[in-house]
C-alpha cells in the first residue's frame, strides 16, 4: 500500500511540473512597433466642391476655381486642416477636428494643380461611375507647398503600384517602329535567306526522262 501511494504522489508531482512548463507565459511581451505614415499638416480655407465633366485637364480645374471664387465670399470660406499622408489626402475643420469635410484615397485621386491665382489649389477626385468632384482651396503664402506635398503623395503611390505588381505585368518597352534598324536587318535576312532558297532550287539537276 505505501508502494501505491508513493507511486501515485510521483505521477501527480510529475504531471503539475509538466502542466506549470506548458502553462509558462512570459510576463511581458515585446511587440514590433508599426510603421507610422508621415502626415504633412496644412492650414488651408476650402471654398467647396464642384461636380466636373472629366478626371484630368487644367482647364477642368481652372473651371471649377473660377466658378467657386466668384460665386461665394471670403467669409464663407471654410478655415481647415488638410492633412496629407502617402495614402489619404484628408480635410478637417479647425474649429472642430473630428468632422471631416472631404476624405480623398491617393489612388482615387485623378488630377491636381495650382490655379491662376498662386493661392488657389484644387484636386479631381473619382467618385465611381463616371462622377468626378473638384475640391477648390485658398492657400497662404501661396499654394506651393500643399500641391508639392500632394504631388508627393501621387509620386509614392504611383511607385508602390510600380513594385508589388508582379513581373508578368510590369510595363515592357514598346515595340520598335517600322523603320527601326531591327526590323532593316530583319527584313535583310529574310530576303538573304529566300535568294538562297531560289539558288538552290535552280541548281538542284534535272531527273532524265526514261
């Protein structure tokens, strides 16, 4: 009997040191920090939104800011913050920083410019289903800085599309033109190869007659 107990004190004592080992958790854990996008931060007025016929073309956005600035007042001018990161081009109040006014993919974004005017900026923005709406903005000093940082954002985009599309699509050379030198030799070889075929042909002897 004391052999049992001693036997079955052993199994238990071996069973909670193997349960204690699989049950050991570290008590902290480092995790790897993620990446932060940059974001550029603006203090910019909107002037508002303008429904527009095609996605690119400065005469589009010409249009669209000479339409805003001569049909609203500077006092109904919008202050904001538009913040631009390599993915979103986002336009907050600043009075009221959690209410968006316009939230803009990069890769929804069709065209962008500075207008006549230095101080005014504007982007195209595709909404789907052939819809397209021009974003107008006044700019101080000038508008210089936000369409570089925009731009910027479209170059990024642009590059990354450029590198996680697979081989097979990537964009190969175009063809040469038709009076390129390849297609001169080209077309010198062939006709070298069809003048020695006819050559020989006339060289190859005649069968005699029975």
């Amino acid at each position: 009997m004391a052999e049992r107990k001693n036997a079955k004190a052993v199994a238990c004592s071996s069973l909670q040191e193997r349960g204690s080992v699989g049950l050991d958790v570290p008590l902290q854990v480092d995790f790897p920090t993620p990446k932060t996008e940059l974001v550029q931060k603006f203090h910019v007025h909107y002037l508002g939104m303008l429904p527009v016929a095609k996605p690119v073309g400065m005469d589009i956005l010409n249009g669209a800011i000479d339409s805003l600035m001569t049909s609203s007042n500077k006092e109904d001018w919008v202050p904001v913050i538009m913040n631009v990161a390599d993915a979103t081009v986002t336009v907050i109040k600043e009075k009221n920083e959690v209410e968006v006014l316009v939230e803009c993919r990069v890769r929804f974004l069709s065209f962008m410019g500075v207008g006549k005017d230095i101080h005014t900026f504007a982007f195209i923005m595709d909404t789907g289903n052939q819809h397209f709406e021009s974003h107008v903005f006044w700019c101080e000093p000038n508008a210089g800085s936000v369409s570089e940082a925009v731009q910027a954002a479209c170059m990024l985009r642009y590059q990354k599309c450029l590198v996680a599309r697979p081989p097979s699509q990537k964009v190969r050379p175009p063809a040469p033109p038709t009076d390129s030198v390849t297609r001169r030799v080209t077309t010198s070889v062939k006709r070298g190869v069809l003048s020695l075929i006819d050559t020989l042909k006339q060289k190859r002897p005649v069968s005699e007659s029975p």
